[in-house]
C-alpha cells in the first residue's frame, strides 16, 4: 500500500509540476470496500480524512497520530457494525465515525480486554481481542465501538432512524447564546457519580471517570456571565455494578450560580455551585422554596401534601414552589445565590 501511496503521490507531481504540494492532499482518501464476514455481504464507499485503507491488511491506518481521523460510511448492503450478533442483517447506514488523538489523554487504552500490539506497530484503526471473556471473539479485530477504533459521531440507517454518538447534541438556536445540549452523560460532584438524561442550558456535556476506584469529574460551560440549567433525569451510579441504579432515579432542576466560577476562564463553571430548585422522587417531592429545599409532598403518586405548606390546595402549593425559586433567584430570605 505504501508503495502505491508513493507512485499516486509521485503522478500527481508529474501532472501537476515538482511545485504541487501533495501534504495535505494525502489525508483524504476514498476506500471501496466489498467483504464477507460471519456469512454477511457488506459493499461500502468510506471518505476518509487522516486515514486510509490498507487492502492487502484489511486495516484502516490512521496517518497523523497527533489529530482526530473521520470516516464516513455509506452501505449499499450489509448493516450496522454489531448488527449482526443481534440478529439485524438489513440496516444499512450512512454513519460518520471519529477517531480520537493518538495519546493517553484522548485514547482509552483497556489492556485486559484488548491487545494493542499491531494497532501501535502499524498504527492500525482498531485492536485485537485478547481476554478469554470474549469466548471465540478472542484473537479476532475489532473496529467500531472502541476508543482507539472508529467510534460514532452520528448514524442515519435505512429504517429512519437517528443516533447521535458521544454524550448528546447541541442546538445553538441560530446563534442564542448560550447554546442548549440534550445530554445523556455522567457527572460526579465530589461526593456521589450519577448519570444525567435531560437538557442542559449554558452547559457542556460533563464528564466522570474512574481511576483505581476513585471518581474524578469535570464540568464547564458556554459562558460563566450566565447561569446554569439541568433539568431531567439524575441517577446515581450503582457502586456494585456500575451501571444506573433506577429504583433511586430523581426528576431534578438544577441550577449553578457561577458564584465560585473562575474570573480567568470564561468557560470555567464550579461544581459545588450547583444548586437543586426541585427533586421528584418515588419517596418524596421537594422544591426550593425561600432558599430551602423543602418537602412539599410523599412521592410515589400519593399526591399527599406535607403539612408544612398551609394551604394544600394545588394552586397554592404551584405559587409557593414558585415564589421560592423567585425568592432564592433574586437573594430574598437566606440569600442563598450568595452566601
């Protein structure tokens, strides 16, 4: 392959003059590829940046280690990589598939699970299964769905469907600053990890991550002149298993006052500045009100109505949660956007 690299790069130079700078022009590059695998047809057209296809290897070769590759798919047949094992053979997609920095920052590398041999020696697209768990996967390449392999960015698939890689979507409503971001992402406050499904408004999709058993996170924003929104699902991340403890889900209304957000960074934003305006539970119902997080109600669908609240009526109760959030928001009773 590097040879025929060479003599493509070599006749452009011919037809274009010694002067033609053929640098750039070699990190997009188009593949036709035609394949069976596990009894399945796949034809596909792949346009490439910071990458190639290597047919005598079977491989994509990621070209600068330094920068991100892009792939984008386009299946006239076959389906969606991993389809197959779930029994769907007909999916095919258009998909656009992202490959991170070539370094530990920007590249996961799990070697209890894969072997990275070849994907470093020959800065292969992928890695080799290498853990008895993978049963008859072990020894074979993988491609899609890992760190240093290709990994969603978007897919469009020939049912109408729609999936967007990474945390979530940003909308940028045609310049309003800041921008809003559905997310489905992790976060850790310094005490507790949960998973977030919701929308956010002046905030990035956060991350956190585990380290030898400790959790670490982050968590920025458009722009700290502004607050910050969350509103939908928190559920905390099961110690046990790592994965969404439901029976303790909440619906949540966050917001960060920017009270402790650095003054150098614009898009700098404190985790501790978060704030629950309201928290539905199956147990309880809570809602700030006058710079408290207060129960208004048992959750679970009872409707009851704690007697704190003097009028149980559900005008009242709609009044006084919304007071609180006016009172809190302009520093009223306990001035708790400040203190």
């Amino acid at each position: 392959m590097t040879n025929l690299l060479n003599f493509i790069t070599e006749a452009k130079k011919a037809f274009y003059g010694d002067d033609y700078d053929t640098t750039a022009e070699a990190k997009f590059n188009y593949a036709i590829i035609n394949k069976t695998e596990d009894d399945l047809t796949y034809h596909e057209l792949w346009i490439l940046a910071n990458a190639y296809y290597d047919y005598d290897a079977e491989r994509f070769v990621k070209m600068d280690l330094a920068a991100a590759s892009f792939g984008i798919q386009i299946q006239g047949k076959g389906t969606y990589p991993g389809e197959h094992e779930l029994g769907y053979d007909d999916i095919q997609g258009i998909n656009f598939w992202r490959n991170p920095i070539r370094d530990n920052s920007h590249t996961f590398y799990d070697s209890t699970l894969y072997d990275y041999t070849d994907t470093l020696a020959n800065n292969y697209i992928g890695a080799e299964y290498a853990n008895s768990s993978w049963g008859d996967k072990n020894g074979t390449w993988r491609e899609f769905g890992i760190s240093a392999g290709w990994n969603n960015n978007f897919m469009t698939d020939s049912n109408g469907g729609m999936t967007v890689g990474g945390a979530g979507f940003e909308i940028d409503g045609n310049g309003i600053m800041p921008f809003i971001r559905v997310t489905s992402s992790r976060y850790y406050d310094g005490t507790n990890a949960y998973y977030l499904t919701g929308m956010l408004d002046n905030a990035y999709h956060p991350s956190a991550y585990q380290v030898s058993g400790t959790w670490y996170g982050d968590w920025d924003c458009d722009s700290n002149d502004y607050g910050a929104f969350f509103f939908g699902l928190r559920i905390p991340v099961d110690s046990t298993t790592g994965g969404k403890d439901t029976a303790n889900a909440k619906f949540v209304v966050m917001y960060n006052t920017m009270e402790h957000a650095s003054g150098s960074a614009i898009n700098d934003m404190a985790m501790q500045d978060w704030i629950t305006l309201l928290e539905s539970g199956s147990t309880s119902i809570k809602g700030m009100v006058s710079g408290t997080l207060t129960t208004l109600g048992a959750g679970g669908g009872s409707g009851t109505i704690d007697t704190a609240m003097s009028d149980s009526s559900t005008n009242a109760v709609q009044n006084k949660v919304i007071k609180g959030y006016v009172d809190g928001l302009i520093g009223d009773a306990n001035d708790w956007l400040t203190s």
